[in-house]
C-alpha cells in the first residue's frame, strides 16, 4: 500500500498498478477506493469497486461517465456507493447540482434540509419535494400531513382518494371539506356509480360539471331544467347533450338551436337540410366554414330566390369564380361589388377580364378600368378613360404604367404613357401628365403639360433640371407671362433661361418688352434706350449664328437703330429744352408731324414738355389747341 501510494503520487501508474496487483483484502481495495474519492482517480476507483465485488457501484460509476457528467458528480456517485454521504453532498453542492442534494437529503429522510434547498436553489423540483414528502408520510400513518403535503404538491386530485378509498368516512369528510372541483367531480361520479344519483346531481352542481347535471335531467325527464342549465351556464357540451337529447326525440328545431350553441355546426347543418329551414342554413355554414360553405351554396342555387345567398356562399369559401358566375347570370349587382371589391393583380386574369366587361356594360366605367388595369389590359383601359373621361386618379395611373418586364417592346410601352399622359392633359391632371411623359422620355410635352398646370417652381425646377434648349425657351415663355415688370429675380431667370438656349431673337424680344415698360409705366426713355441697346446686342449675336431668318433679323437691327436714334434725339431735345426752349418747341413740334418718330416716342410725352412751355409764358389759348 505504501508503495502504491508513492507512485500515485509521482505519477507512475503501472509502477503504482504492479504493486497493489496481488492485494487480497477486501478492506484494503475498499480503504483504496475511498482514497479515490480524496483523489478524484475514477480509473483507480472501477478497479476497486471490481475487486470489492461492488457490481452496483461500478454500474452506477459508470452510468455516470457515460453520460459525460461533470466529475465532481461522477466522483460524489462513488462516494455515495461507498456510503461517504457528506462527502457526496459537499460535491453535489460544490459544482451546484443542488437538484441532486436535494435527492440526497430526501433518501436520507432529512425533510428539512431538503426543503431548505429545494426553496431556495431548487424549486423546479419543489413540488415533487412535497410529493415524496407525502409518500413518506403515507407510508408512516401519518394521514393528515400527508393530505397536506399532496395539497401542496398539486396530487392531491388523485392521491387523497386513492390515499382515502378504505376509508370512506374520512374520504366523505375531505370531499366535503376540501371546494376543488376536481374531487367534487371524483365524488359525484363515484356517488352516482353507487346509485346515489340525488347526491351526485349536487356534487356535479359542485363541481360545475354542467354537461353531467344536464346529463342526469335529461334522465329523469327534467327537460325545462335541462334548458335553464344549459342556456345559463353556455356549456358547450351540455348545449351537445341537450342537441342529441332532441335530435332524438324529434325535435329538430331545439336540436337545431343547441347544437348551434355548443357549435356543433357540421350537426346542425345535417338537420337543418334534412328538414329544409334554409333560413338558418347560411349563417350556420358561414359559423362552420370549409366544405360546408360549398355545400350550403349549391343547396341554395337549386332554391329560386336564393340564388344571392349562394353567391355569398361561395365567395366566401374562396370560389371567386364561382360566384361570379352565377352573379353574372343573375345579375346580382350589389354581390358583384361586394367581390370584385376583393379582386386585385393576382387574380385569375379571365374573372378580371370578364368582370371588366360586365361592369363596362353596365356603365360602371371605373371599375372597368380597375379591372383592366389589373388584368394587364392597359391599352383598353386608357381608351375607356379617354371615352368615358373615367377620372385619372395618381393611384389610377400608377396602375395603368407597366413595369419594363411587363412590356417588353419599349416603343409600345412608350406609346401606352404617352397616351396615360395625353389623358391626363385632357382632364386637367397637368402634373400626373407631366409626370408620365417625363418616364416616356418626352420631355418637351412635360414641360408643356407643368405649363398648363401654371405651377412655377416646377417649371423652373424641371427646365434646370432637363438643360433643353426648347424647354428652356417654354419656361421662358411662361414667366414672361407672370408679373415679370415687379419682380427683377423673375426677369433674371427669363434671361437666364434665354441665354442658356442661345435664344437671343427670343430675349430681344424680351429687352423690347422691357424698354416699352420703362416708356409706358415710367416715362424713363433712358433706361428704355438700354434695354433696346441690349437688344440690339442679342440680335446681332442672332445673326451670328447664320439663322434662316437673317433678312428679318437685319430689317429688325434696323428698326432698332431708328428707334434708339428716336429716343436718344428725343432725350436730346429734353436735355436742351432748358437752355433753349424755343429751339426745344419748334423740333418738338416737328417730332409730333413726324409719324415715324411717334411709333417709338409717346405723343403724349412730346405734347406734355410743348404743355409746359406754353404754361410756363401763360399761353393758354394755345394749351387747349
């Protein structure tokens, strides 16, 4: 032993194997066995344990290896064999199987304990504490705690009667005792099963068993209690009884109406055809569902006049097509909405089609077009919009525009938003016009449709943003439109555009728009004569560009040099009015006869400086002339 011990202890195993290899005494393998619980050596421990002739422990050791337990575990099962109890238990704890101490504790009937460790560390295993608690109990005649601890333990439903069952007084005192319907219920079928039917019907009662209480009225012919129990206590399995209860007596109606109650539906659709109250029929397949649905429908379409409840039927077992059948022939108006409501893309394209046509037959044109729309037909659909001026919604018209995969061909798929567009246009809708012909690729017609539309911040936003040389000229064109004369960002952004396109007869036009202004609203010939000097900048920039129509362009600079040479003499004759007035009068007056020089100079403004004069030397017979 000596010699085993040193070379287990410098870790020479057959050295250490040799040496114990002809030791006899079972003492001296069990007192080595108990080292192994000191040393953890399991290896060690199956040698002893085999030589000890120990075939549980072994067993027990080895269960335990197997199943790959921790080895605090392994090694507190062998120190259990060994009967070291207090060494397995600090094992057990060490590595926190508190599962097992708990176990321990109990063989070792130290309840306390281990109810201490089952509340605290181990309450998965509470109950079954008290359970085995309570068979420790039983099996010491110790009745009332053991009543207590099954209580406790959740068993006590089927523990306590058994526990109980020679015993019937003191059963009768519990069952009396204890409010647990599930006892209650125990007693009163063991009562009855006694024939003692009058203390059965209380315990039921008890116990809230309503289809037994029911059960046993309906025995004794208590038919009107039967009802009030039934009706009070909605028990769906009583409702049941009381059904067969008159399906056997022939009453069909009542039947009817509990089976109804206990939603026996399928039960109470057999009876209701078997004695034709197609009142109830519908709403009793709609509670049921499923294939009853069908079968109630095809019952009611060989009924006339219901007709409209098979339709409903069947739109509502998913037969879409179906229904719409026989709406179709029957011209049920009102069901059509109902289901076409339900229709959408990923319906059967033939049911959208045909729906489609119905509807369009019978002037309802909008949900023609929907249908269309989702059956793909979206040629037809714009033609019925256009035909019928079907509203064309934002929503309408992003169901109209196909996806590429949809329409292979671009130029048809271009055509299709064009006319989506077109549309549009003729509904007013100017900004979902501009919006389809923007994903067509027609720019030019967008702008148009934003220029309907008379929303300027779109406008110039899209005329940016398209960088066209038409399209600016439009946008342009539009502002020139707007109160231009009050607002100098506003005329920025026309010279802006016009110079961006290269437009520059366009923005002649414009600066001879503005050199009017300054004459008519302002009387200011001096920025007129700017303004037409800028415009005679940008027609000869015109007339760079070798334009088709360079002969108007030349009598235009033309004009424009008389013009300027107009105004610039007329302010001329202003500025020397005041040295010499006389001399300002007389070329005044010859200006005035001058009918040429008045299409650019006011006559009014040359009449308002001879007015003044003529004032001023108190002239004024020659005034009113």
């Amino acid at each position: 032993m000596m010699n085993f011990s040193y070379y287990m202890t410098v870790d020479k195993m057959d050295e250490a194997f040799k040496a114990i290899k002809f030791i006899k005494s079972e003492n001296a393998w069990e007192h080595m066995a108990h080292m192994c619980v000191k040393t953890r050596r399991l290896d060690i421990a199956m040698l002893c344990l085999g030589n000890m002739g120990h075939a549980s422990g072994a067993r027990a050791l080895k269960k335990s290896m197997k199943n790959g337990d921790p080895i605090e575990v392994q090694v507190a099962i062998l120190a259990i064999q060994l009967g070291l109890l207090d060494e397995a238990q600090a094992l057990f704890t060490s590595c926190g199987r508190y599962d097992l101490v708990n176990r321990l504790l109990q063989t070792q009937n130290r309840w306390d304990e281990a109810f201490k460790i089952a509340e605290k560390y181990d309450r998965i295993h509470l109950r079954n504490t008290y359970y085995n608690y309570a068979n420790y109990l039983e099996s010491i005649n110790s009745t009332d705690a053991a009543i207590e601890n099954y209580e406790k333990s959740g068993t006590h439903c089927f523990e306590v009667p058994r526990m109980l069952f020679d015993h019937p007084k003191m059963l009768e005192a519990y069952v009396k005792k204890t409010k647990h319907s599930g006892i209650q219920k125990w007693w009163a079928q063991y009562m009855e099963s006694k024939g003692d039917v009058k203390s059965a019907y209380l315990y039921y009662q008890y116990a809230k068993d309503y289809l037994s209480v029911v059960r046993l009225l309906c025995r004794d012919n208590n038919i009107d209690e039967a009802i009030e129990i039934a009706n009070s206590s909605g028990d769906k399995a009583a409702c049941y009884h009381l059904g067969q209860y008159f399906e056997a007596h022939s009453d069909p109606n009542m039947a009817v109406m509990f089976f109804t109650k206990a939603h026996a539906c399928s039960n109470a659709l057999r009876l209701a055809k078997e004695n034709n109250m197609t009142d109830k029929i519908a709403n009793l397949a709609l509670m049921a569902g499923g294939n009853e649905l069908v079968e109630a429908a095809q019952y009611y379409e060989n009924i006339p006049g219901q007709t409209d409840k098979a339709v409903m039927l069947y739109h509502k077992a998913g037969m879409i097509s179906r229904a719409l059948d026989l709406a179709f022939r029957t011209e049920q108006f009102s069901a059509l909405d109902l289901i076409t409501n339900e229709l959408n893309e990923n319906s059967d394209p033939r049911i959208l089609e045909r729906a489609a046509e119905f509807f369009k037959n019978n002037q309802q044109y909008n949900k023609a077009v929907q249908l269309l729309a989702y059956s793909k037909k979206y040629f037809e659909a714009v033609d019925l919009c256009k035909q019928k001026n079907v509203p064309m919604s934002e929503a309408l018209a992003e169901a109209l525009t196909p996806s590429k995969g949809e329409i292979k061909d671009e130029a048809s798929r271009k055509k299709l938003l064009e006319l989506i567009a077109e549309c549009c246009v003729q509904q007013q809708n100017y900004h979902f016009a501009a919006k389809k012909y923007t994903q067509a690729g027609n720019k030019l017609d967008a702008m148009r449709s934003l220029v309907k539309s008379g929303d300027t911040g779109r406008i110039v936003f899209f005329a940016n943003a398209a960088k066209k040389n038409e399209i600016y000229i439009l946008a342009a064109n539009y502002l020139q439109t707007l109160n231009w004369k009050e607002d100098c960002d506003l005329m920025k952004q026309i010279e802006l555009f016009y110079n961006k396109a290269n437009a520059y007869e366009h923005l002649a036009s414009f600066y001879e728009a503005c050199a009017q202004v300054e004459i008519d609203d302002y009387r200011d010939y001096n920025k007129a004569a700017d303004a037409l000097n800028e415009a005679l900048h940008c027609i000869a920039k015109a007339l760079q560009n070798n334009p088709k129509n360079q002969e108007y362009l030349m009598e235009k600079q033309t004009e424009l040099y008389q013009t300027i040479g107009n105004i610039k003499e007329f302010i001329q004759i202003r500025t020397i009015y005041e040295l010499d007035p006389i001399d300002a009068i007389r070329q005044l007056e010859a200006f005035a006869d001058d009918k040429q020089a008045c299409k650019n100079i006011r006559l009014g403004d040359i009449y308002a400086v001879m007015i003044a004069y003529n004032v001023h030397k108190a002239n004024y017979k020659k005034v009113h002339i």
